[in-house]
C-alpha cells in the first residue's frame, strides 16, 4: 500500500494529523511495523560537493549567494576527496551518501561529469548513491542513473500555496517536473519538505496531498525542520517544538505506509527522547556526521550511542531495492580517450624537439 486511501483527503489528513498525540504516534507506530522492521534505522550521510553562491532564492537556505551568512563558497570537489569522505562515511556506520551540489540546475558540462564520476565511484563501494543537484532534464537523469544512482533528491519543501512566500526563482511545476524526469529514468525519488518555516498547518498537510495526488508518491521523503541561520529572511522564525516533528513524521508514515521516512534537518533541538517518538512514529532513517550540507548536526558517537540506548540496529544498503549497475558513460569514455590522445601527442611533440641522445650544449660561464 503505497499511499493509506483512508487518508487521501486534505481534511481526512488533516484531522490525523490534530488527533491526541499518543494515539497518532500508536497509529504510526502499528502501520509501521506492518511494513517495515521497527529497529532498523538507515544511517545517511549528507556530502556538500559544492557549496554556496547559488542563483536561487530559497528563504531558509543559508547557501544562495543573494544572502550574507557565514558559509564560503567551494567549487566542486574533487572525485578522489569525495570517495575519501564516502569510505570514512561507510567506516562509520553509513550506508548511504547523498551528495548535494548548491546548483540550480545540472548543466551538461566537466562538473557533470565529474559527478557522474563520483557515482559510479560511491556505487562501486556498495553505498546507495542519492545526488541533490537541483533540477534536472530526463537526459540527465538516465545518465545519472547509468551512472549508479539509486536516487535523486528533489524536495517540494512546503506546498503549493505557501511555496511563493519560500522561494520566488523557480516555479512549483518545475519542481514537480524534475521529480517526474527522475522517475522517468527509473531512479527512486527521494522528496519531502520542511517545517517551521512560517507556514500552517494546513501547508504541512497541502505538501503531503502533493505527493498524494503523484502516480507514484516518493520511496523516500525527508522532514526536515528548519534551521534558522544568520542572514537568511528566515532568521528570526521561532524553532518549532519537537512535538510538531513527531506530529508531521507520524501523519507522513501513516499516510505513505511504504516510504522511508526520514528524520532529516534540525535533529539537534531535539532530546533523545523526543527523536525516540519520532522511531517509534515509523522515521527510518536519519543524516549522520557533525554537518548536514552546511547546518549542524549530531556526532556520530552520540548517534551510536543513542542506537545503544534505544536497541536500533543500522539497516544495509539496497534494502528497499536492488544496487543499480553502472554502465560505461560514453561522454566520459570519449573524453578520456580524447585526454590519452592529446598526452600521447604532447609526448611525441616533445622527443622531437629533443631526440634521443641529445646533450645541450654545455655552457661555461667566466665569472
Ligand atoms: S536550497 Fe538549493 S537551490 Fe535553494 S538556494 Fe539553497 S542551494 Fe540553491
């Protein structure tokens, strides 16, 4: 049951959602162990691959270069460093890397390839790949998934009627749009939104009927709660209480028995004992590693220890579906064999200009 039809209504979700706190998390809670294995938890690191100076106008995100915040801008990293920091993510208990580029969109040049690079690379590690990239052609997203992708991360963020009060440099559609191109490649779509961000309660459950109303609604759907960071319109929003969380990652299980649902952005206002409701509400997985793109995170040790303390086990990659294979990507192939030849004659250029046994002229100086 990949979308609960006693709740494919505004209002039938929005009445799960003000229902008596204990009775919703019971809820979720029994759906949830109807569908998945209540101790498992998947550990997902978050890799900024390239960061700030981005076009867009997203109000709470601290890395659009119209804001003044304290990130600094990094071009893309280098293949090798972003596979070191995938291996030390899988030494520490992480079984899947989403990389996030601060790009409005995937343009088809050497960056790109590069990333496509990066993903065949994480893939051969037996990691799930996931890339937030911005949006994205169907082009570009069945090389992507050639490439070893197994999901791509495009989040709503909030629904359609509050979304112009959020973000005025790309339209809802075209959102929708990227997501449909990602399925349309066969890649799993990972999508979901933020609260606390200004927003009613009415926008949590209009973001929730946007993924209702999909064909296919997302195998992964991140809640996020927001960050306040210096700089952004978004600085002085009021932190929402955890027990908005619980609620808002309760009614999503609840209303998407299948998807992992995951406890994402602004797990460090919350206690233990609050992210434990969340579990119980049926989130499965969380963002590991002391950042979250550019915002704070919990350490890995006090994740560990919280698995202790709470009897989670971390879930394998490729447990809700098969690793992709990577295939040859023929622009990368091209280009390589066009960087061989282009060595190749620079060599040859050389030794004629200096044959072999040749011995500059000696030179002696009087002082
Ligand atoms: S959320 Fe993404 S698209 Fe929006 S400003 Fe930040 S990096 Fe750019």
């Amino acid at each position: 049951m990949k979308v609960n039809p006693q709740y494919n209504t505004k209002e039938a979700l929005l009445d799960l959602y003000n229902k008596p706190l204990l009775e919703l998390v019971f809820e979720a809670a029994t759906i949830h162990r109807q569908y998945h294995n209540p101790r498992e938890v998947q550990m997902s690191s978050l890799l900024s691959i390239k960061t700030g100076g981005c076009p867009e106008d997203c109000g709470y995100c601290p890395q659009a270069a119209r804001y003044h915040t304290d990130v600094d801008a990094h071009k893309l990293m280098t293949v090798e460093s972003v596979l070191e920091q995938a291996r030390n993510a899988k030494k520490n208990g992480s079984s899947r890397l989403c990389m996030g580029a601060a790009w409005r969109e995937v343009r088809d040049n050497k960056d790109f390839d590069n990333v496509i690079e990066m993903v065949q690379g994480v893939n051969a590690l037996d990691m799930e790949v996931c890339c937030t990239l911005g949006m994205m052609s169907e082009d570009q997203a069945k090389r992507l998934k050639d490439a070893g992708l197994f999901a791509y991360n495009h989040n709503l963020d909030t629904s359609a009627d509050y979304y112009d009060d959020v973000i005025s440099t790309r339209e809802y559609e075209d959102r929708l749009n990227t997501i449909d191109n990602a399925r349309k490649a066969g890649i799993s779509v990972c999508s979901g939104g933020i609260i606390g961000m200004g927003e009613a309660v009415e926008d949590r459950i209009g973001l929730l009927m946007s993924y209702m109303q999909m064909e296919n609604p997302p195998e992964s759907i991140p809640i996020n709660a927001l960050v306040a960071v210096e700089g952004t319109p978004m600085a002085e929003q009021k932190p929402i209480e955890q027990w908005e969380m619980i609620r808002m990652v309760a009614t999503t299980r609840i209303a998407f028995p299948e998807s992992v649902v995951r406890l994402s952005a602004g797990r460090t206002k919350m206690n233990m004992e609050g992210q434990a409701l969340c579990f119980m509400a049926g989130a499965s997985s969380i963002f590991a590693g002391d950042k979250l793109l550019t915002t704070p995170n919990p350490e890995y040790n006090e994740d560990q220890e919280m698995f202790k303390i709470l009897g989670l086990i971390p879930k394998e990659a490729f447990a809700d579906g098969e690793k992709p294979v990577t295939k040859e990507d023929p622009i990368i192939v091209a280009r390589k064999e066009k960087e061989r030849q282009r060595a190749e004659e620079l060599a040859e250029a050389r030794k004629k200009a200096k044959p072999e046994g040749f011995q500059p002229r000696k030179v002696t100086t009087v002082e």
